[in-house]
C-alpha cells in the first residue's frame, strides 16, 4: 500500500535555478483502434510521448510521469499491457514513473472500453529554457522523423477504413506481413534523449512537436510574432501510410498536411551556421534520418515547396 502521493526530489537535478514544464494529454481515438483490435501494449508508449514530447519543446527533461486510465471494470490483462506500455514510454524518456489512477466506473464506459491519459513534469535551468522570441530570421529549421501517424488524427483515419470497407485485421498493402491494425497502433516516437543530447552542445532556438492540426498549428508555436516557416517537402521521406490514406479517401494533400505530421514528429530552429553540428550529433543519437526542412523567414503564412500535390 502506497502513499497518496509521488515526490520527488528536485536537489538531485542540480539546478541552479529550475523552472518546472509540466505537460498533460491523451491518446484520444486511437485507442478505438486498440480497443477493435484487442492490442493495448502499445497505447501507454503513446500517453507517454504525447506528454513527453510536448515538455522537451521548452528544453525541459522529463523527471515524471503519472498516469490516469478510466474503465467499466478493469481487466488485469488488459491493464497489465496497458501499464507495461507506459513502464516501457518512461524508460524512452528517462523519466520516472511514480504514480497513477485507475477509476473503475461502470455506466460510464461499456465494457470493453476506456480512457488513458499521461501527466508528466520536467525542469529545466532557467537560463536555458526555450522560448519563442529566440528564433531568427535566417535560423535552419530541422526534422526528426515520425514513427507513422503518432497519436493524431485518428477520427478521420477511422472513418477512411471503414468508408473503405476495409478491417483492421486485413493485409496492410504497402508491408504484407502488417495488418491495418498493427501499422495504425504504430507507437508515437519519443524523442527526449536525441533533443537532451544535443542541448548539451548546441544553442537550439525553438522546437515544435507536430500534434493535432499538423504543420499549420504547429510550426507557428515555436515563433515569435511576424515570423514563420517555408518548409520544403521533397526534404523528407514520407511514411507510405500517408500515401495509403491520401488515396484510400482520396485527401487533398494540404488538408493532410493540416491535421498529420506527414512523416516528421519534431522539427527544430537553428542558427544557420550550427545545421551542420546538429545534424551531426542528432544522427549519432540515433536519428539517422535528421535534415534541414525548411528555414525562418519574415511573414504570417507558411509555406510549403516543392509538394507534390497534383
């Protein structure tokens, strides 16, 4: 029997002066998917790095994690998978796990369904924590590759299978060996240790991590007022299950670009002449794919070049 609350101690940071990021969000309809598909080992990685991810843009390190699952009435197996998966997003991150809730509320929840979201915590020096009036006109904007859909979008990605006749169960046609289901329940790439290490020795200007609402949303986050992003699609490779749903519901490139990450899940500001060094310790972090994307320039709207939207 545990106490009523997780602490931690913030001595062992070593932090001059620390300020606190905290971050909290779900899984949302994904786990719909889950739930169809009686997988759930996977969705806890995704309440993890959607919160994870999220507090690494102002340059914290996660120090915890808590999580929140709500069900009719809970299934030790299906909790257990649920848990492992969240053990396995706090081993990702370097945080640790020190607590969580589980509500058991029938007539709330049907049987078979329920809710997970995260909350996680991460301090940074406050002389080091990013902010937005540090991105320049000039900087070099680059990308970290996404693991496929990540944790948004879902709603519309449901609608297109089952428009399309088509069961989570049948044969991804891009990889045979994958059904629907298992590339759909693909889990949200966490990217903390890769950023962690290269703060240690490069000046990042500004990083956004690429949710709901896409590159439109979240691009702009990361800027102060007056500037914003060209970005240049033919930079990165995109994951074909993006190709797969843009023909599956016949989408408009744009508007894909409006609600996914279309195959980058973190894109971050530079000074020019530290692209080079980033990408270089980026890539020995284990982001072989890390590259320049785009670059900062004066305006409101951003762009996007070189699409190949028909």
């Amino acid at each position: 029997m545990g106490g009523f609350g997780g602490a931690i101690d913030l001595s062992q940071l070593n932090l001059k002066e620390p300020v606190l990021v905290s971050g909290t969000d779900g899984v949302g309809t994904k786990l719909m998917i889950a739930i169809a598909t009686d997988r759930h080992d996977t969705v806890g990685i995704d309440a993890v790095a959607m919160c994870v991810n999220d507090i690494i843009t102002q340059g914290a390190e996660p120090v915890y994690f808590l999580d929140y699952l709500a069900c009719s009435a809970l299934k030790p197996e299906k909790a257990e998978a649920i848990v492992k998966g969240i053990a396995e997003g706090c081993t990702q991150a370097g945080c640790a796990l020190i607590g969580g809730e589980t509500a058991e509320m029938p007539g709330m929840y049907d049987e078979n369904d329920y809710d997970i979201a995260g909350f996680s915590v991460g301090a940074v020096e406050k002389s080091k924590m990013i902010k937005p009036d540090q991105v320049k006109t000039g900087d070099v904007l680059i990308g970290l590759a996404s693991s496929g859909i990540h944790s948004n979008g879902f709603s519309l990605v449901r609608k297109l299978v089952a428009d399309a006749g088509l069961a989570y169960s049948d044969t991804y046609t891009p990889e045979p060996d994958k059904t629907i289901g298992e590339v759909l329940l693909r889990p949200t790439k966490i990217y903390v240790k890769p950023v962690l290490e290269l703060l240690k020795s490069v000046d990042v200007h500004g990083i956004a991590h690429i949710t709901g609402g896409g590159f439109y949303e979240n691009v702009p986050r990361m800027f102060p007022e007056g500037l914003t992003a060209e970005l240049d699609v033919s930079s990165w490779k995109r994951p074909a299950v993006f190709d797969w749903l843009k023909q599956l519901g016949n989408l408009q490139l744009d508007d894909m670009y409006h609600t996914f990450n279309m195959g980058l899940g973190l894109i971050l500001a530079v000074a020019q002449e530290d692209a080079e060094k980033a990408i270089e310790v980026l890539k020995a972090a284990g982001e072989s794919s890390a590259a320049v994307v785009g670059k900062v320039l004066e305006g409101q709207e951003l762009t996007l070049v070189n699409s190949d939207e028909a």
